[in-house]
C-alpha cells in the first residue's frame, strides 16, 4: 500500500514526508532497536514510541520506509532533521501502539511472518 | 585474553584483496558516548555499497552487522574505530575499541544478556540483541577481548547470492 494512502485513511500527523511516495509492504512494532534491526523486514511501517534520531538509523539501515511515532510522542528536532537527509518519513498520532497497530493491521497491512 | 568464533556451515576464507585487484578501504573513528554521531560509519559503507550496485539483502546485513558493533562501542567502551575492506567477492568489517572489554563472551552473546546503563536503555538500545542480530546476519564473526584493555570484533560477508 502506498505511505500516502495510509496517511490518509489513519489521518497521521506529518513530521517529515519526502518527495518520493513510498510503498509499504510490512509492518512492525517494537521500541527495543536491535529487536528491531533483527526481525523487522525491509519496507515495513515502524511503529515505537522512541524519539531520539538512532530510530532514523535504524530505519535507514533496515530499509524501513516510514516511522509512526505513537501515544503523541514528539520527535526530537535533530530526529526530523536526520529524517530530511535521509528520505525517511516521519510520522504520528495520538494513539497507542496498540490501538495503531490495529488500525494499520485493517488496512490490510501484515506484521513479519514468523 | 577471551575469543569467541562463528562461522556459518561451509563457509570458505575468500581470498583477501591483493594490491593488484581493485578494493576499497573505508574507516571512520567512533566516540564512546556519543549517540548524536553513533552510525556514521555503517551509514557510509552502506552508501558506498549501494553506489556500487551490491545486492540490497546482502548490504542490509551488512548495515545491520556494522551499526550493531558500531553502537556497542558507543554503549559500552570509550573510543574505538570501524574500518571496512571490500573487495569483489566479500566486505571485511573491523570495529576495535578501548574499553572495559567482555568478560565472558559466551554470555554477551547469550539474546538478552545485557549491562547497558539505564541511559542507554531510555534510548532504546540494550536489550541484549546486537551481538546475537551480528552472528545472524555474517558469515564469519571473530570477537577477542580483553578486561580493561579493549574488544575487536571483525565479521566477513559474502556478496554471492543465497
Ligand atoms: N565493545 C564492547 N565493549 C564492552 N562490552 C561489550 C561490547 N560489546 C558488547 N559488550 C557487552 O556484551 C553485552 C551484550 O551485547 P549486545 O550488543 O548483545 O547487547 P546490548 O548492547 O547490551 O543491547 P542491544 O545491542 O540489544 O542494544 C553488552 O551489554 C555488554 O556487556
Ligand atoms: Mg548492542
């Protein structure tokens, strides 16, 4: 599914959105990075709570597309800069992990087969 | 002195570079504590891999390897330094640092085993995954330590397709 249509349909908040649509294929929530880096598949939406710009790293490393920042957690300035060098998106809402998980898993989208 | 060794199920030494073939050697130095900076050089090798054309699975483990062993010489040592050799068939990672060492690393290695501090913790990092996320995704993985004096790790990965 295309980032925008998920931005959209979920009504997030905008941080940083690139130029360049992008297409999610996964999904995974965690706040532990190596849990993370270890078993998120590449072109998953990210949902954490973690605001420090590592997460962008982390995104960039693992070829994750997007980040939700859930439970209204703000991103740090230096993380929206990073996300500007970097062509990730960064984005938000009001509710919890759980509750935007949900909502994402009813679009349609698919955590990591185990 | 402790070590550890890894290394997948036939796997076989690739050829290291001579001065003849072409290689490029990249390294960056890495500031213990410095979580503003910490990636810079798993980033770089990462885009040097991707101007290169290498296969994205195969440059995703390797950002992943490297990022994991460059964050621990952030977490948990002083200084230390990530240096990289690729050549056509595989990419050689070092990461060297001066720190307190690894006691036991049989036990670092054991998924959730982990001594972060709750600083490092609030970030996100120190769930004890990086050592066990290293070893899944190289192909050989070498760690020598000692106490008090400093770790090297180095890990080597293929560019064959699996
Ligand atoms: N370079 C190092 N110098 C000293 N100790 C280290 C080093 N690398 C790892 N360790 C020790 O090994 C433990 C396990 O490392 P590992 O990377 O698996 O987990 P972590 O760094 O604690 O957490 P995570 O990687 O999940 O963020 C660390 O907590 C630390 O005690
Ligand atoms: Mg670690």
């Amino acid at each position: 599914m295309r980032i925008k249509e998920i931005i959209e349909k979920l009504n997030l908040t905008v941080y940083f959105s690139p130029e360049e649509d992008a297409e999610i294929t996964g999904g995974y929530a965690c706040d532990l990075l190596s849990d993370v880096m270890g078993h998120a598949d590449a072109g998953s939406i990210w949902v954490t709570i973690q605001t420090h710009q590592n997460i962008v790293a982390v995104a960039v490393l693992a070829n994750l597309p997007a980040i939700v920042l859930s439970r209204g957690v703000k991103p740090q300035d230096l993380t929206i800069d990073k996300c500007r060098d970097e062509s990730v998106y960064l984005l938000g809402t009001e509710e919890t992990t759980f509750e935007m998980t949900g909502r994402l898993y009813d679009l349609g989208i698919r955590g990591t087969k185990r | 002195m402790t070590n550890y060794h890894y290394s997948k199920e036939n796997y076989r030494e690739p050829p290291i570079a001579d001065a003849d073939e072409d290689h490029i050697s990249l390294s960056f130095p890495i500031e213990g504590g410095d979580f503003t900076h910490a990636g810079y050089g798993s980033s770089e090798i990462k885009r040097t891999l991707k101007k290169l054309a290498a296969d994205p699975k195969i440059v995703r483990r390797i950002a992943i390897a490297a990022y994991e062993a460059e964050i621990n010489v952030v977490a948990h040592a002083y200084k230390g330094r990530i240096s990289a050799v690729i050549s056509s068939d595989a990419i050689r990672v070092f990461i060297e640092d001066q720190g307190p060492g690894i006691p036991d690393i049989e036990q670092a290695m054991q998924p959730g085993f982990s001594t972060a501090s709750p600083k490092v913790r609030e970030m996100g990092f120190g769930a004890g995954l990086g050592l066990p996320n290293i070893r899944d995704n190289v192909d050989f993985l070498h760690i020598e330590s000692e106490v008090s004096i400093g770790t090297i790790l180095q890990f080597c990965i293929l560019f064959r397709n699996e």
